[in-house]
C-alpha cells in the first residue's frame, strides 16, 4: 500500500502495471480495493492501475516446470539450450543442401531463433493460461513459432534482395495498385496492425500481436503463392508490397523484443 501511495501521489504515475503469477490475484485485489476504501483510487483519477497476472509453465509431466533432480530450471540454462538446438538445426539443413557453412552467420542466426523461441512460445498464450514447454514445439519450423515467421521474414528479404531495387526510391516514385483478391486480402490485414496494438494495451495480452502477426504471414504466403512478384508486369506494386508486410513484421518483432532475420 505504501508503494502503490508513493507512486501514485509522490512519482506522479500515470499507469502501473503489478506482473506477477496468478496466485497472486487475490492479494492485489485486495490492494486495489484498500486504495478505493482509502480514497485513492476514483473515477476522478488520473492513474491506471493493473495486475497482470500469468499462468505456469508446465513439464511434461503436467506439474511446475523443474529439473530431473526437482529444481527449478534457470532461464540462462533454457536460453542456451535453445540457441544449441537452433544452431544443430540451421547446419543439419545446410549440410543437408549442399549450402557453404558461416560460422558467424549460424551463430548470429541460432541465438535470434534460440532466443526468439522462447520467447515467442511464451508470449503466444494467453498470460492466464497454463503450457507445456517443449523445445521441439517451440523451434518447429511449421506452425505459430518464431523460427517460421523468422523464416517467412528472410523470404520476404530475399524477394526485395533478388528484385536488385533500392525500396526507398522505389516508394518515391511507385504506389501500391491492388489488382489480385490476394493483394485486397494482405492490404486489409496490413491496415490492421493498430486495431492489434490497441487490443493489446488495452487487454494487456500480447497474444493479441502474435496471433496478428501469424496471420500477416499467412496472408503474405497466400499473396506470393498466387501473385508472382519479380518480373512481372505488377513487379513494383508488390515490391513495396512486400516490403510493406516487411516492414510491420519487424516492428512486430521489435515489440516482442525478437531480432529480425534477413538471411538464413
């Protein structure tokens, strides 16, 4: 009560945000109810106050997430993990098609997917909701995880860097001209990126902006299945396009704190 009275009256806030687990649900309702009894707390306020709370992650086992020996697992341990299995992935595949192994790019490329993955998985819930961990799950390159839609981005990038045209300048002089229902249905849902970002603040579920942005890349990957973009007559509409859906992935990954991939 003390912390909530000095930030609301002594640090001037105008949104506080309590994250804890959902145990604690009752105990901060409580709290906001005391600052109501207390005259803190009114229609007439100018601060928000919000407990976000956050469902358990799961063992296989269905209990609390825990080592073999019952100890709690460190995020450093989960975080290296998956960037090692990341990185096994993206040499197994380029082995695999005959492709030259970069060291520094495998690397690089393993730890923005490693990292991206579990984070993606995390925030993909609902925050009440319970979940299994799975790195098998979270690093599938199939399905709403992070390294699909990281590969869907560095598709896209290979698109603009195969058209060999500066996109800036292309903007200047280039508008975007719907002539394909697949066109319509990606504009459409590129128009929609501030109705997700506001369901998302005013929820305060990020799921909002992960199920936004598997669903911009479903629509990209209709859109590039049936309107050919490179050398065709429409090429610069779907260039900018392209770099449009581009462009509100990576702000999507920037929210998520995601770093985008050009390459893999």
């Amino acid at each position: 009560m003390a912390a909530l009275k000095q930030r609301m009256f002594d640090e001037k806030a105008e949104w506080i945000i309590y994250v804890t687990d959902i145990g604690q649900q009752n105990h901060f309702s409580m709290v906001f109810g005391a600052a109501k009894k207390a005259g803190w707390l009114t229609a007439e306020s100018t601060t928000r106050v919000d407990h976000v709370a956050f469902g358990l992650v799961l063992g296989d086992d269905g209990k609390r997430f825990r080592t073999r020996s019952g100890d709690l697992v460190r995020l450093v341990e989960l975080l290296d993990e998956a960037k090692k299995r990341a990185y096994d992935g993206i040499v197994a595949r380029k082995q695999e098609n005959g492709e030259a192994i970069n060291e520094a790019e495998c690397q690089a490329a393993a730890a923005a997917m490693g990292y991206g993955a579990v984070k993606y998985a995390d925030l993909k819930n609902h925050r009440l909701t319970n979940y299994k961990f799975s790195f098998d799950q979270m690093l599938a390159m199939q399905g709403n995880t992070a390294v699909y839609l990281l590969y869907a981005h560095a598709r896209i990038a290979g698109i603009v860097r195969k058209a060999e045209m500066d996109m800036v300048e292309l903007a200047k002089t280039a508008s975007i001209e719907i002539t394909h229902p697949k066109e319509l249905e990606l504009c459409i849902h590129l128009c929609k990126f501030s109705e997700a970002i506001e369901d998302m603040l005013d929820e305060l579920t990020p799921n909002r902006l992960t199920d936004y942005l598997y669903d911009l890349s479903e629509k990209f990957n209709g859109f590039y299945v049936d309107c050919k973009v490179v050398g065709s007559p429409e090429e610069s509409s779907r260039l900018l396009l392209a770099e449009a859906t581009a462009v509100v992935m990576r702000q999507c990954f920037s929210l998520l704190g995601i770093t985008p991939l050009y390459k893999i």
